[in-house]
C-alpha cells in the first residue's frame, strides 16, 4: 500500500467539497482537513526559509494590481514565503496555471 499524498488529499476535499451535504461527507471532509492540515505543517517545518537573512531588499512601492499594492514594501523574502506556499496550492488544485506560472518564471 502506497502513503497517501498531499496531491491526492486535496483532489478528494475538491470532489467532496462539490458534492450535497450529508453528515458522513462533513465527518469525512473534516478528516481529510486535518490530514491536510498535518502534511502542509510538516513540510512547513522541513522547508529552509528562503533567505535566512533579514536584510532583504523590500519590494519597490508599487500602485495598481491589489496584489502590487499589497506587496508593496514588503521583506522579499516574506512575499516569496507566501507565493511559494500559494504555489505548492495550485500545483495541487490546478496544475496547468500552475505549470504556466513556472513556464514564465524560466523564461525571465
């Protein structure tokens, strides 16, 4: 038998968060959360931060996007820890935005 991976576990929250209520589904969600929960905690505390420095450039001061404005200032290495955990989400959820995301990425 093969360990469950966090790929499966959110495929299966994303089937059953589609599907009607009932009270086994709730009871096997809430399960499913809390494996989630466990397996993005423990890789968190596996995971190096990406720049053990403090020293960090913060990110120019920008004006336009919601997203611009709200990194705006920010440690760089603060919004990367962020976008990086988002990112590990979206491989999981919707691997093709996130495929074309790294796609970019390499073409910097």
């Amino acid at each position: 038998m093969s360990a469950l991976t966090l790929r499966e576990v959110e495929w299966a929250i994303s089937e059953l968060e589609q599907e009607e209520s009932s009270k086994a589904g709730c009871i096997f969600l809430a399960s499913l959360y809390t494996i989630r929960n466990h397996m993005t905690e423990s890789q968190e505390k596996h995971r190096p931060r990406l720049s053990a420095s403090r020293n960090a450039p913060p990110v120019e001061s920008y004006s336009g996007s919601e997203f611009l404005q709200a990194v705006s200032g920010k440690d760089i290495s603060d919004v990367l820890e962020v976008l990086d955990e988002h990112m590990e989400v979206m491989r999981v959820v919707n691997p093709r935005a996130y495929e074309s995301v790294i796609r970019k990425l390499n073409k910097l």
